[in-house]
C-alpha cells in the first residue's frame, strides 16, 4: 500500500447522543471523506450521530446492543475495511475481537486494559495518557485534538437567556454525567458569583435532575441543553468554566481558547497540558470552595473591564492531526502486515 492510496476507513461510536468524542469522531470522519477515503460509521440505529454524518460519509446502524462484535466484523468484512478506529470504551471494546484491518483506539477518556489492551493501535489525546500505558503492547502516539468547524447559530444566546447586557455571563459546555463536575460548578456559582450575574450550562445528561435540585430555582441559573453551535453561543459569554473531575482533552476547552474567553480550570490532566503556560486559572478538583473564590474574583475584575484572551493553538491545528491521523493507521496496517508474514514464516 502507498503513502497516496485510498483507505477504507470504519469509525465505530456506540453512543446514542452527541458530545466531545462523538463529536471528534463526526469531524474526523468528515476530514478523511474529504480528502477522498473511503469512510464509515458504525453505531445505534437510533442515535443522534447518524443525522449528523458530513457528505461522504456513510452510517451503519446496530438496531440491538448484543453481539455488536460479530455485527461489527460482519460489517468491516463486507466493507473491506483497512482500519477500523473505535471511539469510547465499548466500541474499542468491540473493534478488538476483529480478525481483518488495523484496529485502532482514541482514548477520549483513558487507557483501561479490558477495552483496549487488545487493539493494534491507541491515539493518545495527551502526553500524560501515553505515559501510563505500562505493559500495552501496541503501538501508540500523541495526537491532540482539535476543536471542530463551527456549527451554525442558533440564535444568540445572550437573548434566549434573557440577560440585560451589563450582565457578566459564565458558561460551561459538556455532557451533564458527574465526571464533568457541573455539580461543583453550581454549588460554585451560588456561593461565589454576584447576584447579577448568570450561569449557563450548555449539554444533557444523566445528571440533569441532580443539577436542576441544586440550582433549587435560581433564576441565574440555566439548563437549556445540548447544542450544536457552541462557537456562536460563546460569543456572548464572559468566563468560561471547566470543572471536571475527570478530562482527557476537552474540545469545549478549545473552543473557549478559540473565542477568547478567560478561563477557570479545574486541575485534570487535559487541561493542565492544553493551557500551559497560557493565561488560565487553575483550580483544585472538585473543590467548590477555591472554585467558587475564584469565580466571584474573576467576575469582579470583569465586571471592570470585559476582555478577551489570545491563546496559543498552533498545537491543535486540524489539518496536521489529521495527517498524523492517517500517518499513524499506515504504521499500523505496515506493523500489521510483517507481523502476518513473520507468524506464516514461522509456521513454515
């Protein structure tokens, strides 16, 4: 195989809803069908990601959760599939019972040996998560992410929300689970914000009924939901919260350096590595007290003046990740095929 050929490529994404490694795995998909691959998806039959798929780019839907590993290889067999990258645990999980192609993991989240330890390949998303791979016996790289083509506006959100224009805005974006920490964040915001001030979360999850006990009615407050436009709605946002327990490499992060926000962190590995050296404020994993200091000082010192910040994001150009993207499924086809040609040698 040349470095110029046609690969057939099959992503596999076994979630119903759109968030940060779904939606890396729509833009991926759609940069390779872009540059002339053959590119699938493989994932629920009812999921929010197969309306949302690019052009070029084909969708094949599991109706049932059982036996996805045989339908998988079914489906990679009658494609001819050349590489076969899984995104998120249960489809890594799945991708590694294949027999035909490269089969290769994202770690949107982190290296667990029962869903990856089995795979030819893993694309770590941080340097840390590559250090950690102790006994793996694949290969591995660094590819940071990057933060996707901006999606339409859905209309400004300031105005949705009913805000007066003095008002100082703070959001945070992500899937509403307790790995995020919106928990902390609006335990946060209750006791460090002003009163004028208001909070938006934009995603949905699980912990949406936990999160709406907490806010207990606070009209500054705001669950409006997933949406798509995050670059849009940013626009109009004054500080940006990320206050996880647990993050890889946040694509709402990327998007916050993108639109100039400044930026209160909690101290996970993917944020920690994105913003340093860069002007960001960190704070203690789920501490709701440090955050909630340093949001109410951060607010005051914007409610003097608003500001933008410029941050450096010539690391996560989307271009060059995906070149290293296919650079690295090519090794892994190559490793693939002297490793075939030893085991037959040996056989002989």
């Amino acid at each position: 195989m040349t470095s110029s050929s046609t690969l057939t490529i099959v992503h596999v994404v076994f979630s119903s809803r759109i968030a940060g490694g779904e939606r890396h795995c729509l833009d991926l998909a759609a940069a390779q069908a872009a540059d002339g691959h053959e590119v699938h998806i493989v994932g629920p039959s009812r999921s929010a990601i197969r309306d949302a798929v690019a052009p070029g780019v084909r969708y094949h839907g599991l109706a049932l959760p059982v036996l996805r590993g045989r339908r998988l290889q079914r489906i990679a067999r009658m494609l001819g599939a050349d590489v076969c990258h899984a995104h998120l645990g249960p489809a890594c999980k799945a991708a590694a019972t294949l027999q035909d192609g490269a089969r290769i993991g994202t770690l949107h989240v982190g290296f667990k040996s029962h869903q990856h330890g089995e795979l030819d390949g893993v694309v770590c998303v941080n340097r840390q998560q590559r250090s950690q791979l102790n006994a793996y016996g694949g290969a591995s790289c660094v590819i940071h992410n990057w933060a996707p083509a901006p999606a339409p506006s859905q209309g400004d959100l300031r105005s949705m929300l009913g805000l007066r224009p003095e008002q100082l805005l703070v959001a945070s974006v992500g899937r509403l689970h307790p790995t995020k920490g919106m928990d902390v964040l609006v335990r946060a915001f209750k006791a460090g914000a002003p009163a004028d001030a208001a909070l938006v979360i934009l995603g949905e999850g699980p912990q949406r009924a936990e999160l709406e006990r907490l806010a207990d009615g606070d009209p500054r407050i705001h669950l409006p939901g997933f949406r798509a436009d995050v670059d849009a709605g940013l626009q109009g946002v004054d500080l940006f919260v990320s206050p996880s327990r647990e993050e890889a490499f946040p694509l709402a992060l990327l998007e916050a350096m993108r639109a100039g926000l400044p930026i209160i962190a909690s101290e996970t590995e993917g944020p920690r590595e994105m913003l340093q050296g860069q002007p960001a404020r960190f704070v203690p994993i789920a501490d709701a007290s440090a955050m909630g200091r340093a949001l109410g000082e951060s607010l005051a010192g914007l409610r003097h003046q608003r500001r933008r910040v410029s941050y450096d994001m010539r690391a996560y150009d989307r271009g060059h990740a995906v070149e290293q993207v296919e650079s690295f499924y090519r090794d892994v086809i190559a490793s693939r095929a002297r490793s075939t040609v030893s085991a037959a040698l040996a056989y002989v």
